[in-house]
C-alpha cells in the first residue's frame, strides 16, 4: 500500500509540473510561430479522418452482428416473453436507424465542411423552425416509446387471481435458491428468518396451517401452459430472480416480498429440439470436448457434456459466489409436474423427522 501511496504521489506531481509549465507556456507573449495553428491540409486529413471512422463504425457493426448474432437468446418461452421482445426489437431499430443517420451526418458534415483559409461558416442567432423539429420528433418518438413501454408493463404485472395462478416462492440466499410450493390448497405459510432453524431452511411457520403441506425443494418444475405466480423473498441481500428466457426478472428484496408472474409456453423437451439451441449445445459440447483432451493429458479431470437446461440466476453481485447462484428450471406437462410434486416430502413430513 505503502509503494501504491509513493508511485501515485509520484505520478500527481508529474502532471502538476506539467500543468504549470503550460500555464508559463500560455503566458508568454505571441510569437509569429504558426506551427500549432491547423492548415488547410491539417483541415483535409481530419475531414478524411471522420469520414473514415464512421465507415469503420458501420463495417464493425455488420461484422458483430454477423459474427455473434448466434449469442442471443432462443424464442421467448413465455406468453409475455413475446411482448418483451417485440418491445425490445422495436427500441433498437429506432436506435440503430436514428444513430446511423445521425453518426452519418455528424462524421460527413465534418469531412464535407472542413475548414479552409478565407472561409467562414455561416452563423444563424436563432432558427424556431429548425428548434421546432429537432425538439417536437424525439418527444413524439421518445412518448410513443414511454407509452408502448408502459402498456406492455401493466399487462405483465397485472396478474389476474380468477386464473388461479400456481403460487410458488422463490427464497433466495447466498449463495443458492429454494423454491417452496403452496401444496393442495395453493396459499403459502406464513414465514420468517427468524424461525430459521434446523431443517427450516427458510423460516416457515409451523403453526400456521396453510404450512401444513408446502413443499420446499430445490429445483424447480413448472407445468406448460398455467399461469405461475412466484412470491420472492431474500434471507440475507439484495438477489436478483433472473429467468433469461422466460424474460423474467424481479429483485428478491430482504424485509419484504416481491412478486413476478408469467405463463411457460415451451417445455424443456420442446425447447431442446429448437434448431437455435441444438447449434448452441453442439459448439459448446465441441469446446467441452477440446478442452477435455487438454485436461486428459494433465491427468485432471474431464467436463461432462453440456444439456440445455431452463435456469433461474441470481442477476445481482451478492457476494463472492454470485456466479455459482442458480437453480435448474424444468418446464413439463401438468400430468408430470403433478407426478413429481407428489414424491416430493411436505413441510409437516420433514418437520416430523
């Protein structure tokens, strides 16, 4: 620390002595000197200069999306995901064509009207026309946007009870997630940290008989087509629910309890079988496997094969193991979520042990 505090002092009073030598610089008298004052080739080569950055700009950006236009998420699999989407898609077309047109403008203006000896720029005090324009379409555009936004947002939150939702909490800790099921009668019991203790993990009241028959696991199934609505809690601080695709993300809060509602679409059979992601699991599996030759030949262990999996992950930086904080989501038929659900022990079951 010692060496940091010497090497920084160090450094500030380099760029002090170099400050006040350009103060002593500016102080001086002018000189007839005019090698620091740009010319009309100095004017030319900047031009030349904009104008081929926003042909880099361009060329960079054709080949990212080329090149890694593989690395984006599969097909929303949620009814809202679907909204989600089309939201984002049209928010970065307006973005992408407003910048390219204005990126253009800026860089060929300045290639276009490059500064030359004997001429002066024209200068308007003022245009209302022109302010007019500049300022009424972002605020058209920008409201369209808000509004649009703010739609799609209330038709997600809105969660409508008559659907008879499935209501599932998310508890979150560092580092890991449980998830508890409201059992036969669909209504959580009540819970605490404060009664964490022994094998309640997560604080359920044992005397409330809506506890009776939740169920505490640690992965979680969801059946296709019924409306899941999840009540978040946190033990310790601030996490993150982040379902990527189901594009759904809501902060587990510690003293309070958040919630998120969405509907699965796409089981993880079906979701297996989408060309997109059977691409993606045979590059990964084909990084896996040169990889493993490489540790084979160190006498280390191997890496088993990559299977794509829905996954629940912490979207906050919790703590040392954020990264490693995350829960396998399975997304089945109702006949199949039931037929887990009931080998899986109730909280009286293990209270009882």
């Amino acid at each position: 620390m010692t060496a940091f505090l010497v090497v920084l002092v160090i450094i500030l009073f380099g760029v002090t002595v170099w400050q006040m030598n350009k103060i002593f610089q500016m102080s001086k008298s002018k000189s007839d000197d005019a090698s620091e004052v740009a010319n009309d080739k100095d004017n030319k080569i900047n031009g030349n200069l904009m104008l081929g950055f926003v042909i880099f700009l361009y060329v960079l950006a054709i080949i990212s999306f080329w090149k890694w236009s593989d690395v984006l998420l599969p097909v929303a699999a949620s009814e809202h995901g679907i909204q989600i989407d089309q939201l984002m898609l049209i928010s970065m077309i307006l973005i992408f064509v407003v910048g390219i047109i204005t990126q253009w403008l800026l860089h060929y203006f300045a290639f276009k009207y490059t500064g030359k000896k004997g001429n002066r720029a024209t200068f308007f005090a003022d245009n209302d026309k022109l302010e007019f324009i500049w300022t009424i379409i972002p605020v058209i555009v920008l409201a369209g946007l808000i509004i649009y936004g703010l739609f799609t947002w209330t038709d997600i939150m809105n969660v409508d009870t008559e659907d008879d939702p499935l209501v599932v909490e998310l508890y979150a800790y560092q580092f890991d997630w449980r998830a508890r099921y409201a059992g036969e009668d669909n209504t959580l019991g009540e819970a605490n940290v404060r009664l964490i203790e022994g094998v309640n993990q997560l604080g359920v009241d044992a005397s409330d008989p809506n506890a009776q028959d939740d169920k505490v696991v640690n992965e979680l199934h969801l059946p296709v087509g019924r409306k899941v609505l999840f009540k978040m809690r946190s033990q310790d601080v601030l996490h993150s629910a982040y379902m990527p695709h189901f594009r759904a993300q809501m902060n587990c809060v510690p003293g309070m309890i958040t919630q998120f509602a969405f509907t699965p679409t796409i089981t993880t059979a079906e979701m297996r079988q989408q060309e997109s992601v059977t691409d993606k699991v045979a590059r990964i599996n084909e990084l896996r496997r040169e990889r493993s030759t490489e540790l084979a030949a160190l006498g280390e262990e191997v890496l088993d094969s990559y299977e794509f999996d829905f996954l629940l992950l912490c979207n906050k930086i919790c703590g040392t193991n954020h990264y490693n904080m995350q829960m396998k989501i399975i997304v089945e038929s109702q006949e199949e979520y039931e037929a887990w659900l009931a080998e899986q022990p109730s909280m009286a079951e293990v209270l009882e042990q």
